[in-house]
C-alpha cells in the first residue's frame, strides 16, 4: 500500500540528491572553470528547490529568524527578515540566479 516518504526518507532523498548534484558538477569535464561550476551545482540546487528537478518536487524557502529578531532591528531602525514568506513564491529562484550573476560575471 502506497504512503507518504516518512521525514528520514525524504532526507535521505534530498541528500542524494544533493550529492548527485556535486558529483555532476565535480566531473563535468565541458566546463574547465571552477567558479562556473560553482555557479553551475548552485543552479541546480536553486532548479530542485523551484521544483524542476525531474527527481525532486518543489520545496518552500522561508526564513526562520529568532525570535528577537524583528524587535532588535526595528529597535535599531533597521529592516528585518519576515517569517510568512516564501522566497519563490513569485519568481523562480534559479532564474533570479541567472540574473544576478550573468551581468556581473559573465559579461566581459
């Protein structure tokens, strides 16, 4: 009969995963340079996370800041991290990384 992965397996799952995306990105012999490596296991990680992953499905990614936090910042008058907000909720987020670096990195 059919159940939900219990949290163990799911770990386990999401570990392998991680590791084939190491592993991939370690020997992926078409590129030579390590910081495009880097960037590239960081694009995979942020694929799994969004949910395009064929193996993975998607995964909330929300702050958890202490409990202290709001009122320690706003005691400073800084900004400070919410708690009930899903950083790809509306956009995804290996998309954002693309952007972020291509402008900085890439494009000499």
């Amino acid at each position: 009969m059919s159940r939900p992965h219990t949290a163990d397996e799911c770990r386990e799952k999401l570990i392998r995963h991680l590791v084939g995306i190491r592993d991939y990105w370690l020997n992926e012999s078409m590129v030579s340079d390590e910081k495009k490596k880097l960037d590239g296991a960081i694009f995979s990680i942020l694929v799994m996370i969004d949910g395009e992953s064929t193996e993975m499905p998607a995964f909330l990614l929300m702050p958890a800041p202490h409990s202290d936090d709001a009122e320690f910042h706003q005691g400073r008058g800084e900004n400070y991290w919410p708690k009930d907000v899903d950083l790809a909720a509306d956009r995804e987020l290996h998309h954002a990384w693309s952007d972020a670096i291509r402008p900085r990195d890439y494009d000499h």
